[in-house]
C-alpha cells in the first residue's frame, strides 16, 4: 500500500507537532513536510509534492486562504483539508469555494482528523450538508442576490439532467443515494458529476454544493 503523502501547514510548533505526532504513526501516512506559513507550504508542496495538505488558516505573511487559492490554481493540486478553530467563518467558506474539499477543528478528536484526511485522499469531500448550509447562511449577506445571479448564470450551462444530479450532490447525497433517487446507475452518476465538474470548471462536490446553495436551488427556490 502506498502511504499518502500529507503536508502540515501552521504557525504553531506546537500544533504542527501534535499534528505530526497524531497522524505520522499510522502506517498509511508519510509527513513529507511542516510549513509555518503559506508561502512556505507553496514551496514544500513544489518540493514535496503531498497528496494531501492540512492547512491553518490564519497565519502571518501568507495566510492559508491566499495559499489554498494559489495551490489549488495550480495544475494537480494537492487536495486542501482547512484547519481552523471556527465552525462557521467567511475565510472558511472562502478556502472551500477555492476549491478546498473540507475543512475540520483543531480541537477535533485525533481518529477524526486521520479519517478527514484519508477521505479526501480518497477523492471524498470531508463536509456534511448540514455544516455546509450552516456555513453558506452564515456567509449570506449583501453579496447575495449578486451570487445567485452569477450562480445560476453558471448552471444554466447545465442539461436538466445534470442539474437534478447537481440539486442532490448539493443536498449532500453519495453517488448510490442520487442514482437510486434519479433511477440511474451508479456509473451514470459518476459521469454526469465528472461532466459537471468539467462544465462549470469546479473541482470537486462540495464547490457543486456551494453553488447549487447560491444559486437558491436547495431552498425550493429557482425550479
């Protein structure tokens, strides 16, 4: 088995050594590198290049948003898991609609953190639709009626087909849950959110999430 390769991002020493004394123990994760700041982590990524990076967020000279938006700019990004001490924050919802694929809190349990990580090694975005909805209502405010019209804008780019698969990755469904609700297979699933992904240049579900939210297509709005 080939062990993922995870970077940890974080002004602490401290916290960067719990981090790599919690996870560098199990067998299927290799630390390739600690950074104390974004523009360090954007050099140990090109140096390194991790499968995973656990970023902090807030962090002096380059903050882990701007990092996360440069990172994920690049061609075969690393997936982006955003560490913080907030459950619902605007820079948060910012890393995600830059294309982080989750984020978790750093007083999360240790086993937690570990599964978060290898999720999203796995290709599998580590946010649940409710902590998704919690974080985009709490980010809604003046900027909204200009988001949904860009939103809905995007997803007119969309077949009514792939809409509907859209509408239920945003509701948070897995690739079973949407086929079995749509009377699709599971393979179809898979081709319409690679489609989907491809046609509105996102990278991963929870960025579908976000814009099918501002769009106003998961409030029964826009139909």
């Amino acid at each position: 088995m080939t062990a993922m390769r995870l970077l940890l991002v974080d002004d602490d020493p401290l916290v960067r050594a719990g981090l790599s004394l919690m996870l560098g123990g199990a067998e299927d994760v290799e630390i390739v590198g600690e950074a104390a700041d974004g523009a360090e982590a954007e050099h140990l990524v090109e140096r390194t290049r991790p499968d995973v990076v656990l970023m902090d967020i807030r962090m002096p000279n380059v903050d882990g948003l701007t990092a996360t938006e440069r990172l994920r700019a690049r061609e075969n990004p690393p997936q982006i898991v955003v560490l913080t001490t907030f459950h619902a924050d605007e820079q948060v919802l910012r890393a995600l609609r830059a294309g982080a694929a989750g984020f978790v809190l750093k007083d999360t349990p240790p086993a937690e953190i570990l599964d978060a990580v290898r999720r999203v090694a796995a290709g599998d975005p580590v946010l649940s639709p409710a902590v998704t909805r919690r974080l985009m209502e709490h980010a809604a405010g003046s900027t909204a009626d200009a988001r949904r019209s860009a939103a809905r804008g995007r997803i007119a780019a969309l077949n009514e087909r792939e809409r509907e698969v859209a509408v239920a990755v945003g509701r948070g469904g897995s690739n079973a849950e949407i086929a079995a609700e749509l009377f699709l297979s599971v393979a179809t699933v898979k081709s319409h959110v690679s489609r989907i992904l491809a046609k509105l240049g996102l990278n991963n579900r929870v960025q579908v999430a976000l814009l099918t939210y501002d769009a106003g297509l998961l409030d029964g709005d826009g139909h």
